[in-house]
C-alpha cells in the first residue's frame, strides 16, 4: 500500500508546471513531508491553527505514524506553504483527515483542492473506502471545499456535533465514500 513519490510544481495560482523538482521563486512543490519539515510544520500549523494547532511533539508522532499520507507544498526558499494529514485505521478501510491548512496568503488559488485531491487520489490507490473530516461549522469556505470533492454531512442531525472537542467546541462531520 505504498503511494508512488509526488513532487509537482505548483505556479502561485495553484497550476501545475511539471516534475522539475525545486521550485522557481513564486511556485509551490507538492510533495510528501520529511523528517526535517517537522520545525516549518510546526511553525506553519501555529499560524493557521493558532490555539487549536498541534503541539510540537503531537505533531512529531503523526508525522511518524503517517508520513506516507502527510502532503506539503514547499515554496523552494525553507517555508511551507500548506499540507494536508490523513490517518488511516490500522486493519480497516477508513481515514480521517486531520489537517487542512494554506496559508492566509495563499488562499483562494485552488491550493487547498490540489491538496485534498491529491491526498484522496492516494487514500483511494491504498484501498481506502470511507474518509470522514471535521471542519468548524462557521468555516464556510472549508465547507463549500469539502462539499465540491463529494463530501456529505454525516448524519445525524446534518453532521453537527455538539461540544466535539470539548464544551462550545461544535464541529460538523462530513464524511466521503471512495469506492
């Protein structure tokens, strides 16, 4: 269940420029994270995440546990620019995607798809059958995101769950079927 390397060169809108491996100033790498993106990962995931972002050493396990499903897209200068995580189940079909982020300056270019269909494209090639997510119900951007790769509320009550990480911390579940 191994996925075949990525490494495409993103343009800044997002487009892909072919296998040339480092980016040219103003275009974006999509490839798997390395061991020594963990501190840029970290720093990144502050930034987005801000109070909710991983903690350092969290974020270390996942690395180690689910490298060959962690994505990031490198600006060729020593920063990332976005990575997507997803978790599979040891002995089942399904996976969870722990994170999505781009940075703020970089939204709105189609980085997020490239991520996520990327990610999906590798969770379906390893056998993966169910991907389920959680987004903050208010993230209407996210939702719409999600919403236009398939995925659907997962019922009950329209996905919502109440206090899902904690008292107010309401996030809906989205859920995707891959076969």
């Amino acid at each position: 269940m191994t996925a075949e390397p990525l490494e495409r060169t993103l343009d800044r809108h997002g487009r892909l420029a072919g296998p040339e491996g480092f980016p040219e100033p103003g275009r974006l790498v999509l490839r798997g994270a390395l061991e020594s993106d963990l501190p840029e990962l970290r720093r990144l995931d502050e930034e987005v995440f801000q109070e909710v972002a991983y903690p350092a050493f969290l974020l270390r396990q996942l690395y180690d546990v689910y490298a060959q499903h962690f994505l990031v897209l490198d600006d060729g200068a020593g920063g990332l620019r976005g990575y997507v995580l997803a978790a599979t189940t040891a002995f089942g079909r399904d996976s969870w995607i722990l994170g999505l982020c781009v940075t703020e300056g970089d939204r709105r270019h189609g980085l997020g798809r490239e991520l996520m269909t990327e990610i999906l494209a590798r969770l379906r090639q390893d056998g993966i059958d169910t991907v389920r997510l959680t987004v903050e119900p208010a993230n209407r951007a996210a939702i719409l995101l999600y919403r236009s790769l398939g995925f659907t509320p997962e019922e009950p009550d329209g996905g919502l769950r109440r206090d899902y990480f904690g008292p107010g911390e309401h996030r809906q579940v989205l859920r995707l079927e891959l076969c």
